[in-house]
C-alpha cells in the first residue's frame, strides 16, 4: 500500500484512470451506441465493434468501481478491431451497467457470472479475454471458472493471483506525492470534491513513463461517478481468494504484459503470474507505466496481433 488506509485508497488502486472524459483526448473517444441486456438481475451495458473473422476479444476494464471509458484513451483497440470485433462492457453496477432497486450483490462470482452471461448472449462459443489491472484478476478468474471457453488470455498489468501480494511503489518512487495525498484525506472523507479530485489528479500523475503522455491524459481529466459501494463490496470479496493454485492449471495461450515503470501493481507481479503459467509468453514495455496500450500503442497492437496468431 502507499501507507493510506486500505478502504480509502482502493477506490483509485487499481482503475488504472477510469474517470475520464475524451472529447479532448489525445486518442479522440468513440461515439459508444451500446446494447444493455439482463444478467443475473444486473444490467449490463456493452459496446461491440470491429469487424473480421478473427477470434472476438472481450477487454475486462480496471477497477474495481469504475466504468470501462478509460480505455478510449487508445488507438490500439481499433487497430485491433480490423482483424476481429472488440467488446468493452460496464462491470454491474457501474457506468451504464446501473440496475434499479435494491439487494444487488457484487462479489468475484457476480463478476464471472456476468462476464460468462455475456459471451453467452453474444454467441461466442470461445473468446480472447484481456483484463488489465483489476480486470486481469478477473480475467484470471473467469478462466479458472470456463477454461473451455478460452482461447487466449491477455493480463496486462494485473493484480496479483493473491491479491494483498500485489506491489506498489508510490511510496518509494513518488514519496512527494503521496504525502500531498495523505494531505487531502480528511478532507475527502468529509466530502470535499475539490480534495477528491486532486487526490485523484496526484494518483493519475504517477501511472505514467512519458511526461508528454501523461499531460495529455491529465488535460483530459473530467471526474464521473463512481460506485464506491461497489469497489468495497468487490475489493472486500477478493481477498478471501487464492488464484495461484488455478492459474497453474491454465493450458491455452497466455501473454503477460506489463509496463516497465509501472507503479500502480510492479513489475514482478507479473514476471511472477508469468513463471506459475507454463508456456505464458512475458512482455515487458519498456517506455510505459499502467497503461502500455495508451503509451505504446502500436507495439501493444504488434505483440498482442503476434500473440493472438498462436495456438497449442
């Protein structure tokens, strides 16, 4: 941890710059015209686009408590989608995936649930699923639950298997900032938007390699609403799991991706997840933090077009 309290600071741990608003983004955002459908007594919101015969990918976002826009800060998903259609979606409870009514649940069950009842609604007999920082634990989850369903599996900048194993360095990189954020803790516990938001602004500043690219990101920077309900209910759900003694298991295609300066789940998080799969393929992008899709574009797209052409 960045020596915060636990239920404060995961509500910005793992969403990996989920409270984005692109219309003046570098990477301009996609005019979303999704389709909602009912799962499990959740709504689900989803956007399909891309075209070709490839295998479809399904991308779980970061989180958890955050919506999927985020990952509209990258070129990469529609150069991707040439090949095969691409499918984002709002995690229940969260974006546009919001039911009425009361007694929702979100625990890891909920999450696969939903992720299975998804590719069932789309008629995917078998998916490409790439999760990134929380949705990598969920990934990894989902594929422990439905193997048969996989037929590559991305983890890109993820969650340990484990997840209170997971390493971050804010405090021995970034020490300035994480006292500026200690700052504003009172204050954003009393309600304070504006601490809120410059608390959320000081975590952003630290996912990045490329100054140029982080100011961009930064000057994009809009908050939307946030679940924190949902990000407690799931983080506290998590934590009683184990994933290492399932991802041993895992015989199809896996790349583990990570960003050589990324401070928000280190390195070795991943060279780890990578030694316990046999046969993963480990890549490291060396100009990024968090989100190499968004810093490394178009090798992301080269690594992950190569690694989608594998099989076993």
């Amino acid at each position: 941890m960045t020596g915060r309290r636990t239920s404060q600071f995961f509500p910005k741990l793992l969403l990996a710059a989920s409270l984005v608003a692109l219309a003046a983004s570098p990477c301009q955002a996609r005019d979303e015209n999704g389709s909602k459908f009912e799962a499990h007594g959740a709504t689900i919101y989803y956007e399909m686009f891309g075209s070709g015969s490839g295998t479809p990918l399904v991308v779980a976002n970061g989180g958890p408590g955050f919506d999927h826009t985020y990952l509209h800060v990258s070129s990469a998903w529609d150069a991707l989608a040439r090949n095969r259609r691409v499918v984002f979606y709002d995690q229940r409870g969260t974006g546009r995936s919001v039911s009425p009514g009361k007694g929702q649940t979100y625990t890891l069950a909920d999450q696969i649930d939903d992720l299975e009842a998804l590719r069932a609604h789309l008629g995917f007999d078998r998916i490409d699923l790439l999760g990134h920082s929380w949705g990598g634990f969920l990934a990894m989850s989902y594929a422990a639950r439905h193997p048969d369903r996989i037929a590559h599996l991305l983890i890109v900048d993820s969650a340990a298997p484990l997840f209170k194993d997971t390493i971050f360095l804010f405090n021995d990189v970034f020490p300035e900032g994480v006292e500026r954020q200690h700052g504003w803790s009172f204050a954003e516990d009393m309600g304070d938007r504006a601490a809120a938001d410059a608390d959320l602004r000081e975590y952003l500043a630290m996912l990045f390699y490329s100054p140029e690219k982080r100011e961009g990101f930064l000057s994009a920077l809009s908050t939307s609403v946030y679940n924190r309900a949902v990000n407690e209910a799931v983080n506290k759900d998590i934590s009683r799991f184990d994933l290492n003694p399932e991802i041993v298991k895992f015989r199809f295609p896996v790349l583990v991706v990570t960003g050589r300066y990324d401070m928000n789940v280190a390195p070795l998080v991943a060279f780890k997840i990578h030694h316990a799969i046999q046969g993963s393929r480990f890549v490291v992008f060396e100009r990024s933090g968090h989100l190499p899709f968004y810093e490394e574009p178009e090798a992301f797209t080269r690594t992950v077009e190569e690694f989608l052409g594998t099989s076993r």
